[in-house]
C-alpha cells in the first residue's frame, strides 16, 4: 500500500512519511517459509505453534522451545532441533531429527544431523580490517573459525588465493561476511564450494555498492521485516529476518537500570539531511510543549561506557526506523537498560519479550503516562544473547538457513570495485581510495568503472585536502568517463556534483544541463549505478539523498522515481548558482521547475524560501516554501528562522511567527551536539531569536533566556 501524508503550509508540523514496502505473504506460514520470521511472528496468534516457531527463528530460542512443546509435524520437528542446537543440547536436536524420515524436510533434516554431530564446523569470517563486529566469532564454541581480512594491496584477489593466504586447509562450511562490501570481498567469492552468508543493513543507503555483493550470496540476513521483504524482492537467494541478533551495547548489564533521571533520552545521529524522516521524528519530541518532561537529545555519537551509562538513566527511549518490522539495535540496548521504547511503528515486538508490561509505547497519545520507573523486564539476555554466544548462534542460523533453500546461479565476476565514503584514518583511507581507483581505472569496461574510480579520488582529496592531485584525478576520471559513456545519466550527474564542488561551475552547470535535457534518454539502472555519499555535505545540502534511496529500493511511500529526483537535483544545483548570484527569476524558475518533478525535496523548498523572500514576493508565498522546508527536513528551520518569523509578521500573524520561535527555542534547548552547544544555535540565529524574544512568554521564554544569556558568554 502507498501511503503519503500532506505537508503541513500554515505550521511546523513534521509528519514522517510510511513506506510502502512488498507485501509477498498471503499468511504467516509463507512468511515463515520464506525465512521472513519478524513477519511471520507479528502475523501468527499468540498461541500457535507457528507463533512458537517465528520467536525461536527470531532469537528467543528458549522461550520458543517452551512454547512449541510437542512439535507437532515435520517443520516444527526441524525448527525444534534448530532450537536446541542453539542451546547446546545435541542429543535433544538428535532426537527430533531423528522423527523426521523423508518428506520435505528429510533432506534438510539429514544434513542438520551431521552439523549437530560435527565436532567442530570449519568457518571463514571475512571483514574489513579492526573490524570490531566480528571478534567474538572467533571465541564461537564448536567451530573452527578463521577471521579474514584484505588489506587494500589484496583487493581483488581469488578466494583461493585469500583462503592459502590464510593457512588454507579443508574448505569451510560457510563464508560469513560481517561489516564488509565489495573489495574486502574477493573475486568469484559466490562461486565456490561453500555457502556465502551476509548480515545487511541500511541496504537502500547502498543498494548500488553493494548489488553484487547481495546477487552472489546465498543468504542474506536483516534485522527487519520489511527488509526481508525488499531483497527477497529484489534477489533469488534466501534472504531471512533475525531481529534478535544485532546489538551497540554489550555493557549492559541485566538490572542496571537507573531511576530515571531523565524522562526522554536520544543518543546518535538526530539530525541528518538523509534521514529526515527521523529528524522529523525527534524533532516533533524535542519541540513538545510541557516545561515538566525532562529531555536530553545528544545529536552524535558517545563511547560504548558513556552511552549505557547514560541509558541505565533513562525512562523512555524514542527510536524511529525507516524499516519497520524489526527490533533496531538502539531498541535492543534501551531495553537491556529498562527503558520503554517510544515507537512510531504500527507493529512492535512487545510481545516477543515475555511476560510483563510491553515496552513499546506508542507515540500517539499520552505517551508520558506509562510505568514510572521503566520497564520491568526479564532479562532480556534472553533473546539478546551476548558475544560470544551470539555469534556461535548467529553461525548456526546462517547454516540452518543455507539447508533450506537451493544455491542459486550466481552472476558474472565483478567488473567495477565499488567504493563508500568511511570513516577512515588518513593514510589508511588513501590506500583504501587510491587501490580501488587504480583497480577500476586498469579496466575501465564499463561506466561503473569510471563512476567508482572517479568517486574514489574524490573522496581521497576529501581526507587530504591539500593533495590536490586527488582532485585533479578525480576530475579527469569523470571527464574521460563522460566521454567514453555519454548515455550513463549517473556518471554525469556525479562528475557535475564533483565539478560544482571543485569550484568548476560553469562545467558543473554543463553537465547538470545534461543530465536535465537528455534525462530521459540518458542509461539509469538503480541496482548499479551508485550515487556519490550522502556523507558529502556539499552535495547533501543541495540533494535528497534520503529520498533518492527510499525510491530507488522501493519504499518510498508516495512512490517517486529516482529518475526525475535526479534530474531535479541537477535543477536545484543550478537554482542554487543562481540565487546566489543574484538571478532571482531565473532561481524561481528551476526551483519551480524541480519542485513539479519532485515536490518533496527539502533543499528545493528551503532554496525558494530564500529566493521567494529576497525577490519580495508575497507573504504567503514566502510561508508556503518555509513550511514545506521544515516540514520535509527539520533541520532547516534554523538557517530560515528569520524568514520564517519575518514572513508571518509581515501578515499580522504573530501567534504563528511565536510558535516557530518558541518551537525552534525549545529543540534548541533540548537537543545538544558533540560539543555541548544547542542545535542550531549560531550567531545569526541568536540575534533572531533575540529580536523577537517579545514574541514570547512562559516557560519557554525563560528557555529562550538562558540561550540567549550562553550565547553571550561564549
């Protein structure tokens, strides 16, 4: 079902947006068999064996045996022998496989036996370097595991030559590949012997990066229904919901909580251009109109001890996922905590964890009305299980999902080494960039190869900026590539971006114009041809990736194409040139262009609120474009706070212009960045906010008091 909800023009009132997202089950048996396992628990009655099966699959293992009992036919014969062999208890296993004599599952039964019989189970983990994720398989009782990384000199290596490089031997029973994608993968890894498993997430963020990857295993494994149902859509191999298996904090211990000294607590990433929709989430809590809820929103990241610390502290938690379905790893810490868990989602898990109050609270109602003291919870190590138990259960489902299923054909070798803008240190990340460009520019077969080589470049002059021979590489990789592939839409979209940002302009504009005149004739595929990083905030000011992403994998509610929010990002950088030159009409007139071919880009709002403003056009006009802005992307609202106020005044509508002032002052009270200053606050929003502090009254004057009084001090 397509859902779209109505942007807000008279007042800030963000609403995100429901994916629409592949609806393959016509019940929660289809579910089940598919390995959709979220889906199959939230679709069986609270009593039935299938229920009991779904919450085994989905991590609870032991709650699931207790619940199923007596299995009463082959299926759940098998799914209980599952069980028990993730507790450890073969000769349980043993004896419910041994009931199972040929049918459906005799095969899969057969196999599982000799799994449970093993000794020990030959395993490859393979992950990027240091990555932290998949130590604990290496302490994984009743395998012989062997933890695989490639240095960036090795990418593009064989699986054989990897596996002699790494002591060789029997060839394992299953490939795991955890916290990594593409080059720190090796080539033909899907076409040997044994089964390749992944754990995905954020799979629309890098749905092109990672396509071959995804085309080549055997089994995918998510956390969430949702996704399950997206790849399984979109791949032929067994794609399965693990809800339970993904954690941040292991540090939590069972009864820590604290008493609650603060009501609502948010860590991590609140405002992100690219995931507006939990912006527009958080930002709806944070600007909540009650002087007596204690709030603390932290926009970036703690250390592991500091963020529990500060969980075991908290009453409610708000998590907001744009893939419903599942349990997200901040869910499963604020639980371990004893937290209630402020939800958005239609369908919670609270069912999943035990007896007792459920966790999830609505956010619809008074949600500041449950249990005072948290959630009293079991222990929720229960179904969370910790390292390195849950890596040794986490093996056995890959393996009990690869008896399951047929391997599939398997694609044709990689041709482009894809590439994604991390975290990394300095000299790590130029050998990382510099090996990835070299590899794809020593082929260059396709526009994939010219694409990636070129963004590699450019993301090595983004780490060192003052190597500029980055840059000029980058630029001439995307010039020769739009040469030798002028049909690819992509490449000339990101050599135009990198242009821009180079400070190349009028090429720039060039190519923008394009990629806008010949759109439609230009070659697009969406599962290959990769965007640059929405981690470019040059480039993510002035597109939305996030809606980019959601059309391009399929979920975004209104159904957009990706096609035509290219072609109105290449409008929006062209307006963006204008406006700042001073063209206003011509400005307004890409923006309405872009708007018609994209209505919900916050940049193209946010920059027509700007042109609409300088070029004095009428008040109502200006509020439309300020409130769909903020509306769509929150964290425009302090860069527009003037032109917001000043819009409503102009009218006599000073009610209106004090609600976006006590609204901005509120989340800026309440929403702190790394450093400890408030969210948006700057000098030029200050001196707004100072202009008109007469606009307000009450409690949330004397908020804006103290912002004001910080601001001086500073």
């Amino acid at each position: 079902m397509t859902i779209a909800v109505a942007i807000n023009e008279d007042r800030i009132d963000p609403k995100p947006e429901a994916g629409s997202f592949p609806d393959l089950y016509s019940n929660a048996e289809e579910a089940f068999d598919a390995g959709n396992y979220a889906e199959a628990f939230l679709r069986s009655d609270a009593a039935s064996p299938m229920r009991a099966m779904a919450t085994i699959m989905c991590g609870a293992v032991a709650p699931g045996l207790e619940a199923l009992d007596a299995p009463g036919d082959d299926r759940a014969r098998l799914c209980a022998a599952y069980g028990h062999w993730c507790l450890g208890s073969g000769p349980a296993a043993l004896a419910q496989l041994a009931s199972i004599d040929g049918g459906d599952y005799g095969t899969a039964a057969r196999a599982l036996e000799a799994l449970v019989a093993a000794p020990e189970i030959p395993v490859a983990v393979i992950t990027m370097p240091g990555g932290a994720k998949a130590k604990g398989f290496a302490e994984a009782s009743g395998f012989d595991v062997k933890l695989i990384s490639l240095p960036p000199e090795d990418f593009g290596i064989s699986w054989s030559e990897l596996w002699a490089k790494n002591g060789g031997g029997d060839d394992p029973a299953l490939i795991v590949g955890i916290d990594a994608f593409g080059p720190y993968f090796p080539a033909g890894l899907g076409s040997q012997g044994a089964p390749v498993a992944l754990w995905s997430s954020d799979v629309d963020f890098f749905l092109a990066s990672r396509h071959h990857d995804h085309a080549s295993a055997d089994i995918i494994t998510v956390n969430s229904a949702s996704e399950c149902a997206e790849l399984a859509a979109r791949y032929g191999c067994r794609v399965a919901s693990f809800p339970g298996h993904d954690s941040y904090a292991q540090n939590i211990r069972p009864g820590e909580a604290g008493a609650g000294d603060v009501d609502v607590l948010f860590t991590g990433r609140a405002f992100a251009s690219y995931m507006r929709d939990k912006a527009q989430f958080l930002f709806a809590l944070a600007a909540h109109d009650d002087p007596d809820i204690r709030m603390q929103f932290l926009d970036g990241y703690l250390s592991e001890d500091e963020y529990a610390e500060r969980l075991k502290g908290a009453r409610i938690v708000p998590t907001h996922c744009r893939y419903p379905g599942g349990m997200p790893t901040r869910t499963i810490d604020a639980l371990r905590a004893g937290a209630l868990v402020l939800t958005d989602e239609a369908r919670s898990f609270g069912d999943f964890l035990g007896d007792g109050a459920d966790p999830f609270t609505p956010v619809s109602g008074d949600w500041m009305a449950g249990p005072k003291g948290g959630y009293a919870a079991p222990d929720m190590d229960y179904v969370f299980w910790r390292s390195p138990g849950r890596e040794e259960r986490y093996l056995k489902f890959c393996l009990f999902q690869s008896l399951l299923a047929p391997r599939q054909p398997k694609p044709p070798a990689r041709n482009a080494v894809p590439v994604e803008l991390r975290g990394y240190e300095v000299v790590q990340g130029l050998r990382v960039y510099t090996r990835i460009a070299n590899l794809n520019a020593a082929n260059p077969e396709t526009a994939a190869n010219y694409n990636y080589a070129a963004a590699a470049a450019f993301y090595a002059a983004i780490l060192a900026p003052e190597k500029i021979e980055f840059a000029d590489l980058a630029l001439q990789f995307y010039g020769a590539g739009m040469e030798a592939f002028p049909q690819s839409l992509m490449l000339r979209f990101n050599g135009a971006a990198v242009q821009w940002c180079l400070g190349h302009k009028n090429q720039a504009s060039a190519n923008f114009m394009a990629a806008i005149e010949d759109g439609s004739q230009l070659e697009f595929d969406v599962a290959r041809d990769a965007p640059l990083s929405h981690r470019v905030r040059a480039i993510s000011k002035l597109f939305p990736f996030g809606d980019y992403y959601g059309a391009a994998a399929g979920h975004d509610g209104a159904g957009a194409n990706p096609k035509s929010i290219l072609k109105s990002g290449a409008m929006t950088f062209l307006a963006a040139d204008a406006l700042d030159e001073g063209r206003l009409d011509q400005a307004l007139e890409l923006l309405d262009a872009a708007s018609i071919l994209f209505d919900r880009s916050a940049p193209v709002w946010r920059l027509a609120a700007r042109a609409r403003a300088a070029a004095r056009s009428d008040a109502a006009s200006v509020r439309q474009a300020f409130y769909r802005a903020v509306n769509l992307y929150p964290g425009e609202l302090p860069g527009l706070l003037k032109i917001g106020i000043e819009a409503e005044l102009g009218d006599g509508r000073d009610a209106e212009a004090a609600d976006i002032l006590a609204k901005w002052t509120r989340v800026a009270s309440r929403v702190k960045t790394g450093d400890g200053t408030g969210y948006g606050v700057s000098p030029e929003t200050l001196s707004v906010a100072g202009e008109h502090k007469t606009l307000l009254d009450g409690w949330t004057r004397s908020l804006l008091d103290r912002i004001l009084d910080a601001g001086e001090g500073r």
